[in-house]
C-alpha cells in the first residue's frame, strides 16, 4: 500500500511534537504475588490516561538506560521507520515519539501513550530495515492493544520496587542498591499480549510497505541473540536482560507470525533494505559507553573514573547509568556504586557500619587493605519470608570521600563462592592517564568482502570486546553462516576507535 503523500504531510505535521530527549524507569524485576490485585485496580484507567503515563515515565527511561543516542542521520532514520509504522496503526493520531537508547543491551520496549524506545545495542544486532521495522511494529502493537497501561501502571503503584536485592532482603539501603539497577527490569508481558503484538505488527509491517517476513526474521534473530549469551554466560536463560526478559518467549511464536505473514499480499515500496540500513548504523558506538565504563570479559574498566576491577568468576557483568552489576545465573547477584562520605576522614569500619549500612544489624567489621587502600568488610545474614539470604558488603576509600562499594548476595552459604567474592573486592585498583587514555570505544565499520578474503583475516581485524570473535561476528552477519559470501557483499565490523 502506497502512502507515500498522506504520509509525508502527516510526518512534517507531527515532527515538531516528536523531541527525542533523553533522561529511566525502576521497574520491578518479576511479577509480585499481589500482581493480579494491581492489576485490577489498575484497570480503571482509560485510554486518555496513557499519554499521561508515558510522559511521567519517559525521562527517566531514558536516564536509566544511560541516555538518548544521538548519531547524525540515524535518529531521524529510525524515527522516519516508526512514523511510517504508526500512520497506519489504529492509534496514528498519537504524539509517538521513537528514541534510541544509549544502551549496548539488545531490547525494546514502550511505554503508554506512543513511547517507543530501542537500543542501539538491538540495532547492531538486525540485519537489515525491514528487522528494525519489525520490531518497531512489534512495540507500536503493545501500544496500540494498550498492553503497557496496566503493566506500566503496576510498577508506577507498587512504588517501583528496588531490583533482586532490595526485594529479598526488604533492607532499605540494598534496596537502595537494587533500585540504581531497577533500569535493566521490564516487567514481562504475557504470552497471549506477546501473540496479539506479533500479529498487530506482521499487520502494520504491511501495510507500510515492508515484507511482513520480517516480523519472523527478527524473532529469529532475537532467538540467536539468546543463544550466543547462553553459550557465552553458560546461563541456559541467555542474557538476563534482553528482549526475550521483558517480552517472553514462545516457541511458536516465529511460526505464528510467518503463518500470519504469508496470508496476505501487499504493495511493497520498501523491501529489506540491507545497504540503506547499514549505511545508517556505520560508525555506531558498540558494546558500552567508556564515559559509563567498559566491560571487557569479567573486567570493568572506568576511563574517566580511573578504576578497574574483576567480577567473580562465573559471573555475567552488566552496566548501567549508576552502577553495575552481575549475575551467575544461579541466584547469586553483585552490586557495585560508587558512594560518598558524609563525614571526610572516617574509617571504612565505621563508614561502613554507622553511615552505609546503619540501617541493618552488622555484627562484625573487618578493617583491610585493597589495593593499598584503606577497606572494610562485613557478612551477614538476612531472613525473607523464611529465606535466608546471605550478604557479604565491602567499602574501599577511592580518596576524596568517594567510596567503592560492593555488595554480594546469594542464597546458598558456599565458602568456594565467597572466596569468589572475596577476589572480586579485592580486585578492585585505580589506574593511571595512560591505562585510561587507552580504554578506547568500539564501533560498528561497513566493510566488504574483497576477492580471495576468507574470515579468518576479517577475524583478525576485529575489536577485541568478545571471547569468541567469530560467533559474535556470525550473530551480526549471519550470511557469513554458511561460508564465505561473495566479493562485494556488505558486512558489520567492529573496531576500536576514538
């Protein structure tokens, strides 16, 4: 179907009411047992409450997953997609805004009212326009089908509840801890509300011009995505927090929506788009943001902070805006910030007794060194609803009344696993201009395949940000799968630049 006129005076119409500003969400990390309760009250909501959702919501979103990305043409690129999506939804009088989220996760997500966001980290991921479409349709739905009005509203009632350990424990100051992370937490959709988007979006995808395979293809690459965090984490869940966290999935859903994608024939004035895509993404910042820290393997490096340290062995790191954190996969979770004391010359025994954790019953303190530096160490143990929860809490004088703090948290008491903490804690060290000049970002470069190239020399090229280069480079390029393709051909590289 050909909209192209309507579509264009339409788009210029709403262009001024489309700001992509940036500022996250808390949002609690499972549903609650009082869930069905929230939910019900919620359900009073009309429709013209959703707008008023979104907005209240929208700037801290944004904030929580480390801001808006911004990159010349690419935003106006994405925003051009959503809009051509939208016009042809139930909802296109809507004041949708679409923003990129300075995020190296692969997820996406919307908020009531016409709120869609996706990751940059999702965008290095698809393959071509028509993938991105699809998931833009996909998210359009949710909205459309008024999905998000009761789930985001939930959050919104229970006070936005802090993440893992906060919830476990019912401390105030873990809480505290969990809820810096609470950004990386959608609530999860139900499976019947994940059907319904799908085939919304196969619709919409249409209807705008694109092939409505691509809903299909994009499940698909989101179901490799899994996989390769599974085989990388040994976490049979895959990436705790992407896509598939906040919208479950099925295993008939990519069978669902290619079904429902070849009962109809459209006009199509889009295609798949690959060389326009890629041209969009080139020279896209890959993996994390060095002025929020760098992941490399279990090492966190921060270049501007001048700090590094290693997260317990087994454990998968995850940064945010405000902290960082990691999971085994297992139930066992690390908090890592950044504090500041209130009283300057303090012992890190006593900072850490009488000002971080005088909310909680410490019985003992340590007094340490790490690094050279001044520390100090506590265990204990939290009861929760009959749980009991074990928590080992570290403090470290970075200088300048600025403390390192770590805390641990695990269900089981296993002396291997606290030696394991132990080593993390006491990994941490500041590094010098040169160790931090030396951080160095990466990024996606279009490159193409040359005449009598074999993978093995793209290989060699490659920025350094995975334990396996070549199944990373497989999930970006997954022509490459089945050998070499031919010269000429397009492909995602990453590298390390400035």
């Amino acid at each position: 179907m050909r909209k192209s006129t309507s579509y264009k005076r339409w788009r210029k119409a709403r262009l001024f009411i489309v700001p992509v500003v940036a500022l996250g969400l808390i949002a609690p990390t499972s549903k609650p047992a009082n869930a069905n309760l929230l939910d019900n009250l919620f359900s009073v909501f009309e429709p013209q409450d959703d707008q008023k959702i979104g907005a209240e919501q929208h700037e801290r979103v944004v904030a929580q997953y480390g801001g808006e990305y911004i990159q010349e043409g690419l935003n106006e690129y994405i925003l051009d997609i959503g809009l051509r999506l939208a016009f042809v939804s139930e909802m296109r009088d809507l004041p949708w805004r679409f923003t990129i989220l300075n995020s190296p996760v692969v997820n996406a997500f919307a908020l009531p009212g016409g709120y869609v966001y996706i990751t940059r980290g999702l965008l290095a991921l698809a393959t071509n326009e028509a993938e991105v479409a699809g998931v833009l349709a996909h998210e359009i739905g949710h909205v459309t089908a008024r999905h998000g009005a009761a789930r985001q509203s939930r959050a919104t009632g229970i006070g936005l509840l802090g993440a893992l350990a906060g919830v476990l424990t019912g401390s105030s100051i873990v809480q505290e801890l969990g809820q810096q992370l609470g950004g990386l937490y959608v609530a999860s959709y139900s499976r019947e509300q994940e059907y319904e988007a799908d085939q919304l979006g196969v619709r919409y995808l249409g209807k705008a011009g694109y092939p409505r395979e691509a809903m299909a293809d994009f499940l698909a690459r989101m179901q490799a995505q899994t996989e390769y965090m599974a085989a990388l984490t040994g976490n049979s869940g895959g990436g705790s927090f992407d896509f598939f966290a906040s919208h479950p999935q099925t295993g008939d859903r990519i069978e669902r929506a290619a079904t429902s994608a070849t009962q109809n024939a459209d006009d199509l004035d889009r295609q798949f788009e690959k060389e326009r895509y890629l041209a969009a993404i080139d020279g896209m910042l890959y993996g994390d943001d060095p002025k929020e820290g760098i992941i490399r393997g279990r090492e966190f490096l921060h270049p501007v902070l001048k700090f590094k340290f290693m997260a317990p062995e087994g454990f998968q790191l995850i940064n945010s805006s405000q902290a960082v954190y990691a999971v085994d996969g297992k139930g066992s979770q690390m908090v890592f910030d950044l504090g500041k004391q209130a009283n300057s010359g303090q012992s890190m025994a006593n900072y850490l007794q009488q000002e971080w954790l005088a909310k909680l019953t410490v019985p003992s303190v340590n007094s340490i060194e790490v690094g050279g530096a001044p520390a100090a160490v506590t265990r204990l143990t939290l009861d929760r609803n009959g749980t009991t929860i074990y928590l080992t809490a570290a403090a470290i004088d970075f200088g300048g009344g600025r403390v390192a703090r770590f805390v641990y948290q695990s269900t089981v008491s296993d002396s291997s696993l606290q030696g394991r903490f132990t080593q993390s804690f006491q990994s941490f060290r500041s590094i010098d201009d040169a160790e931090a000049a030396a951080i160095k970002p990466a990024r996606i470069e279009i490159e193409a395949v040359t005449s009598g190239e074999d993978l093995s020399s793209i290989l060699s090229g490659m920025a350094y940000v995975s334990k396996d280069k070549k199944a990373l480079f497989i999930l970006l390029n997954p022509s490459f799968e089945d050998g070499m393709p031919p010269a000429g051909q397009e492909y995602k590289n990453i590298k390390f630049g400035s």
